[in-house]
C-alpha cells in the first residue's frame, strides 16, 4: 500500500514548508491537509492556507473547532488584547491552552478514517517561544495517547522540531519553494498581508531570512 500522509496546515511559513517536503517525499496526490478554525483573530492566514492547497492541488479538509474560544482566552483569539512576548516566568499571551493537543487529536481521527498513519506538524522548539505543547516531549507523548486510543499505529512527525529560523528557510530553499513561501504564507500575528514587521512572529520570521540569505 502507498503510504500517505496528513499535514496539519495553517498557512504559515513553518507548516507550508513541512507540506512541501511532504509533496517531495510521499508525492502530491498521497498528501493531504487537515486546518483548523480555532477562533483566530483575523482570517488572513485562513485563506491563504486555503489558496495554497488549491495552487498545490492538495485535497484540504477545512475543520471548525472555535468552540474552543468559549473555554479559553488568550491573545491569539482576541483582537482587543495586545499580544506580548512573555518573560522566564510567563509564556507569551499568544498561547492557546491545549491547541496542538487538540489539532493532534483531530488530525489523528480524521487519518485513522483515511487509513494514513503518518501526520507532519510544523511545529519547532528551537527558537520558537517556549511554548510546551511544541516541545519534543509533548509530541512524544501524544504519539503514545493517540495510538493507546484508537489502536492504531499513528507516527507523528516534526520536521522542523530542531531547525532554526534560518535552517526553515534553506530548506525551503532545497525545496526550491524560497520565494513562494515568501510571497504567499501568512504569519503576522496581527494579521497585517506581507506582515506588520514589528509584532514577535514577524521579527523572528524575517530575522531568520536575513540569517539565511546573509550566509547564503
Ligand atoms: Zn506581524
């Protein structure tokens, strides 16, 4: 049987790139894209998600799940709130309680439905903001709860997990897709199209490409 995989697909720059190594490796018509709607505060990088799995003719299953705005609040989901960076004591108010642990759960279901096993998520604890639920460790652990749930052998994988910034982008760049995920993913935090510039996920973004093509 071909093998298939399941990429968890939001539109930005970390999980485009992880769904064009996926088209690489398991080839376009095996790969599909699984996005959430979680009550993002704009939806710019909805429908960037949405135009890139069309260019790349990848079959994507839109899933709404922003329910979870009426048990959780953060500045992800909020407009009115400033987002800030955190410090050693707080995580960043951009956290969202239990996101990749849901998106995990969600995309697991779905594959198992599918018969795929393999599941590719961006996410990266390198220079990331220390969120816990992208650390190795917790995607470890999913993997045992999700195959002790459904009994199945499910294998999550994490590309990025120890790439930098930079290291993102000279894949990217292997890949031949630089200046495609440049013109066309999304990952302002505020929202702004070709990023504000200023906000945390924009100054790491750009900081690594300058990283990158400076040692180019
Ligand atoms: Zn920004």
């Amino acid at each position: 049987m071909t093998k298939k995989a399941l990429v968890i697909f939001s539109g930005g720059q970390d999980s485009t790139t992880c769904l064009l190594q996926a088209i690489n490796e398991y080839g376009s018509e095996h790969v599909e894209a699984i996005t959430f709607v979680y009550g993002q505060r704009h939806d710019i990088e909805l429908r960037q998600a949405e135009w890139i799995a069309k260019d790349l003719a990848i079959k994507q299953h839109v899933l709404d799940i922003s329910s979870l705005g009426q048990i959780t609040n953060n500045a992800l989901m909020d407009k009115d709130q400033t987002i800030n960076q955190g410090d050693n004591n707080h995580y960043p108010n951009t956290f969202v309680d239990g996101r990749n642990a849901l998106f995990i759960l969600m995309a697991a279901i779905y594959a198992k439905s599918q018969q795929i096993s393999d599941i590719i998520l961006g996410v990266c604890e390198t220079d990331f903001s220390g969120y816990p639920d992208c650390r190795d460790i917790f995607i470890k652990s999913m993997n045992v709860s999700i195959n002790l749930a459904m009994d199945y052998t499910f294998n999550l994988k994490t590309p990025l997990m120890y790439l930098t910034k930079a290291e993102t982008w000279a894949l990217a760049d292997q890949l031949g897709y630089l200046d495609y995920i440049r013109q066309h993913t999304h990952t302002c935090y505020y929202g702004v199209k070709g990023g504000c510039g200023k906000c945390p996920s924009c100054l790491l973004r750009d900081k690594g490409l300058q990283a990158y093509l400076s040692c180019k």
